[in-house]
C-alpha cells in the first residue's frame, strides 16, 4: 500500500491508489495539522481525493 500512497503524493497519480481504496481499512497522516489537531485519518469512506480524475494525458 505504501507504493500506491508515495505516488500519489510524489506524481500526483491516482491510477494505483484509487485501484487499491477499496482494500484500505485506514491510513492516518500525522504531520498534517489543522489548528491544534495534528493528524488526518482517511478511510473507504473518507477519500484522500474528492472525484475520479483521468491522469493518463
């Protein structure tokens, strides 16, 4: 899972991730901070993105 996630953030391809999602159960990113909270936790149900996007151009 961690390859699928690396490029993503490094490519911005979603090709592999999006192929994986349903298999996540959770992915939590620490270093991201909203105020006081620190920490994101995405699961199926909570995407890292928002809409499918076509990344093959």
């Amino acid at each position: 899972m961690m390859w699928p996630l690396q490029r993503y953030f490094e490519r911005q391809e979603r090709r592999y991730l999006e192929m994986m999602w349903p298999k996540v159960g959770e992915i939590v990113d620490l270093d991201l901070e909203h105020g006081n909270q620190r920490g994101k936790s995405y699961a199926p149900n909570t995407p890292l993105f928002d809409s499918p996007e076509d990344d093959s151009a």
